[in-house]
C-alpha cells in the first residue's frame, strides 16, 4: 500500500514536468503575461484532468470487473510507461510554440482530446487506484487526489522556474540529463507493475 501510495505521488510529480500542451500554454503565458497569470492555465487544466480521471475511475468501477482484470491490464500500462520513458529520454529543451490565448474552452479541449492521457489514466492510474481502493477505504480517490498534487507542485514549480531561470533551464546539457532521470523513473515504476503482475498470476 505505501508503494503505491508513493507511485501516485511520483507519477503525479514527474507527470506535471513532461512537456506537452499544458505546460506549452504555461510557459507561452508566462512570456506574454508572467508567471501569476500562468496560474489560471495551471488550475483549469488541473480541473480538467481531474474530471478526466474521476470519468474514467468512475467508468471502471461500476463495471465490476475482477482483482486479475487489472493485473492484466497492468502489463499494458507498463508498456505505455516504457513508451513514455523512451520520449522523455529525446527531450533536448523546453522550447515553446506559438504565442497564443488560452481560453477555458481550449485548455478544456487540449486535455479531453489528448488520447496519450486518457490512455495514461485507463491504462497505468486507474488500474493502480483501483487496486489501491481494495487495501484502503477511498483508497481511489486517494490515489487520484495524490497524482494530482503531485502534477500540480511540480507544474507550478517548474513554471516558476521557468519565469526566474529560463536561462539555466535552456541549457543544453541540464534538460537532457533531468529528463533521462525522469525516464529511468518511468521504466523503474513499468517494471515494478510487471513484476507486480507478474507474481499475482504466478502464485
């Protein structure tokens, strides 16, 4: 149980410094506006993920489906992790895209239509909430509440230091060392769901 008390932690932490659309939008209104207005990108596309998470937790449960159906679904999740590990292993910078507005319909749409989260949520956070939720009592949405602090400190931290140390975090040698780091992290938590899952069909 402290394991993957940890793991929603983690995958919460690490997950809010993966470059995507969110900290894209974050860091674009950081060099139009500064970091205090940044925040309003943060907090909606934390509601945002929230609500996707609770949908697809929500789904799961009242299916009623067996402990081994998501053990099974486990060694699925491990690969998605093992996929992502292998992007965060490429990444060379943090440069951002166009400057744009970022409207609550937009941010709303850029986290609903992004598949790699919902795939990330059915496949790896669910499963584990799920699993969570049979050792501890709302042990679910204890998992969920830990990802998502666990997203929403290093997404303010990481946009904070982005807004104070662009110069540092633009160094080519730092970003490729910090997101091998990540990556190893990634492959560390798709092994411990394989060798989880693994035992379970095993015994």
């Amino acid at each position: 149980m402290t394991q993957e008390i940890f793991t929603a932690f983690v995958l919460g932490l690490v997950g809010g410094l993966v470059p995507g659309p969110v900290l894209a939008a974050t860091f674009t209104e950081i060099l139009q506006g500064g970091f205090p207005k940044s925040l309003r990108i943060i907090f909606w596309a934390m509601l945002a993920e929230t609500l996707l998470a609770l949908i697809s937790l929500v789904a799961f449960s009242f299916l009623g489906l067996s402990e081994s159906f998501f053990y099974a679904l486990s060694f699925v999740g491990a690969g998605i992790l093992i996929w992502i590990a292998t992007q965060l292993w490429k990444i060379k910078s943090l440069d951002v895209g166009d400057k744009v507005h970022f409207g609550i319909g937009k941010i709303f749409s850029m986290i609903f239509a992004n598949g790699i989260l919902w795939t990330f949520w059915i496949t790896v956070c669910v499963p584990k909430a799920i699993l969570l939720g049979q050792q501890l009592h709302y042990g679910q949405l204890v998992f969920l509440v830990l990802v998502e602090m666990g997203w929403l400190i290093s997404t303010v931290g990481v946009a904070f230091a982005f807004s104070w140390f662009r110069g540092v975090l633009s160094n080519p040698k730092a970003i490729p060392r910090m997101f091998k780091l990540f990556s190893a992290l990634f492959v560390y938590f798709a092994l411990s769901m394989l060798y989880t899952s693994a035992t379970f069909f095993l015994k």
